[in-house]
C-alpha cells in the first residue's frame, strides 16, 4: 500500500498572531481566569508550549505544566471533576477519554495539530487492515478515533522504550503519523517500523544548514532538539527528546549557551528552570525555507489568557469548547492509552 504524503500545505496553516497584552492587563486577567477556576472548581493542566502567562497561572492555582505525557497523567490522576486543558485538542481528548465522567474543556477547540489533521481515521484504519500482522503504535498526537484503532500510544518521551520492548519481542510495529519521530526511533531501536507520512509543521521547518552556520558562531553552544524535526537537524543534537526532557538536559548538560530546536513556548520554562543559562532558537530560515509557523505552534498560540477567560467567563462559550468523546471510542482507545501510562517512566 502506498501511502500519500499527510504532511499539511501551507494554506491549511493557520496564521495566528497572538495580542500583544501589556503587562497590567495581563495580571488583571490571571487574576480573573484564577477566580473563574475557583468559582468553577476546575484545575488547569497546560502544555510548557503554550502562553507563558497561562502557564504560571496553571502553577500558581494547582493546576500543572508539563510535556503531553505527564499532562495526561496528571488529568487523569488529580481529583478535580472539571479539567481546563491549554494544549491542543488531542491533549483535551486523551484527558477526556482517561477520565470519562469529568468534564475536560479547552480555550478553544479550534487548536488542532497538524499531525492529527494529516491522520484522516478512515485513511489510518485502510493502513492498518493492509498490514493486520504489524502491532499498530500512534503517536499521542492523534484523533481518539485513531487511538482507538491502535494497540499502543506513545509520546516522544517513552516512544523509545516502548518500541525497544516490542522490537525485544520480535514485533513488527505500524508507526503513524509522525515519519521524522518514527524515523528516529528506528535509527536508535533497530526496530521493523513501517511509517505513515506525516509531519509537524512547526519541527520541519528548522534547517540543519542554517543550524551548522550557527553552530560555527556559537561554537560552544550546546543543540536541544525534539525529535519531530528532520533527520539532518536531529543529527547536530547533543540531546534530543521531549519537551520535558529538553528542559532537563538543558541542567545536566554542561553549556552554557544553548541552540533549541522545537516550539519557543518552551523558552518560558528553560528560562525559568535555568536561570543563568542562554537560548536561542534554532533557525527556520535558509534554502527552501517557508517559515509558516516561524518556530510557534499557530494553535498552541491560540491559548492566549484572554481567549481562557472569555471561555470560562460564559457558560455557553464554555459548553462550545467541551471535550466530547463518542462512548465507545473512548472505551477503545482507552486500552492503548493506559498501556502506555502503566509503562515504566523512563
Ligand atoms: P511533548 O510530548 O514533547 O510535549 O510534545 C508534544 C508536541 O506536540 C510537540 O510538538
Ligand atoms: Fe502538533 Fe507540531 Fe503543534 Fe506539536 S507543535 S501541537 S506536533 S503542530
């Protein structure tokens, strides 16, 4: 079966310029968004790409900030019976499909992922029929429809140690959607991987050429990348992995000067977490160059503090941006959700 290629054209990206907020107002709405969460008796759970802004407030009320891993670990294990997700609509889902009977609500369920998008649930069950002998492992950036068609889920931060687990087996995987992560697990497991064609907007934009050149003026700097970029970018790094796990390395890896390569919502937390060190982000710009996110998810940019509070300030815009999961679709892909969670962290 040949696969076409689900990576999104550029008119399929949306151009999302967040509102310049001045600082006064910003605190004026963290203030607000924390008295509506109280009111509501709601946690906010947000992804460290999104609005830095939302993401103290998350801090700050009891809520958390993680990578999409932990993120579903943590709505599914916090007692609250209402979650606010700031993320992307497959994050509002795997916390819904987790926890049936809370509520999950979003900002707004316009902030999709181009990887979801370039996994049509059709398109992926006619991949699977075609190769019934592949155990079937989805990236968590999928639809619930997909992950219900699947026997695992992962996220870039267990991917590797799952497939190990199942290449250590003798199994066959069926890897979608994202080709340049299943290409890295490949190159690091050895494992018989047959990958769906899909692609991040946002990581497939950094250029390893224009990344060298400025590796030839920063010539201490260390390189962080996540492994949705290509494989000429992943191949400069000295460390790669999650968003979770680039903030770790930043503190165990000696440089102090660092060249990043995912989404710049995650300067916000290396800042914080590593105050005395320097980021800078990896270029998007160079030969072949579009540059239609620039270096930031258009749909994690929705997530602005003003769009949560307008959200959670009116019932009915709040009832609009439910997370709703079919029944069953949730049972379905509730087992491959939970088989990753069960998995040892690595
Ligand atoms: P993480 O699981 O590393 O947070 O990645 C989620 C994502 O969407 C990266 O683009
Ligand atoms: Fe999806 Fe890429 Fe945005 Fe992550 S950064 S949510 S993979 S489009």
């Amino acid at each position: 079966m040949n696969l076409p290629d689900y990576a999104l054209t550029a008119e399929r990206v949306p151009q999302h310029r967040p509102a310049l907020v001045p600082v006064q107002e910003r605190q004026r709405l963290q203030g607000q968004v924390a008295e509506l969460l109280a009111a509501r008796d709601a946690v906010l759970v947000a992804h460290y790409y999104v609005d830095g802004d939302v993401q103290d407030l998350a801090e700050a009320t009891g809520g958390f900030v993680s990578d999409s891993l932990e993120m579903a670990r943590f709505g599914r294990d916090h007692p609250a019976q209402t979650l606010i997700v700031a993320g992307v609509r497959f994050m509002g889902e795997t916390a819904k499909i987790l926890s049936p009977h809370k509520r999950v609500f979003m900002p707004t369920l316009e902030a999709e992922c181009s990887l979801d998008i370039g996994c049509p649930p059709a398109a992926f069950a006619a991949f699977r029929q075609a190769h019934p002998e592949r155990t079937a492992v989805v990236y968590a950036n999928t639809s619930a429809k997909v992950k219900a068609l699947s026997d695992w889920v992962v996220t870039s931060s267990i991917a590797l140690p799952i497939i190990e687990h199942l290449a250590a087996k003798g199994e066959k995987v069926l890897w979608a959607p994202d080709k340049h992560l299943g290409r890295y697990i490949q190159s690091q497991t050895d494992a018989d991987m047959l990958l769906w064609s899909g692609a991040c907007v946002v990581h497939e934009e950094f250029k390893a050429k224009a990344l060298g050149d400025l590796k030839r003026i920063y010539p201490d700097a260390g390189v962080l990348v996540h492994p949705e970029s290509p494989a000429a970018v992943v191949g400069i790094a000295d460390a790669v992995g999650s968003t979770s796990q680039i903030v770790e390395a930043a503190g165990t890896l000696p440089h102090e000067l660092f060249i990043v390569a995912t989404d710049r919502g995650l300067f916000h937390k290396l800042r914080q977490r590593h105050p005395h060190k320097r980021f800078i982000e990896a270029p998007t710009a160079g030969e072949g160059a579009t540059c239609r996110s620039c270096a930031h998810c258009p749909w994690m940019a929705m997530n602005e503090l003003q769009v949560l509070a307008d959200t959670l300030a009116d019932d009915a815009r709040l009832a609009a941006n439910e997370v709703l999961v079919a029944p069953e679709t949730g049972r379905q892909a509730m087992i491959p959700l939970e088989r990753m969670l069960a998995f040892p962290r690595p």
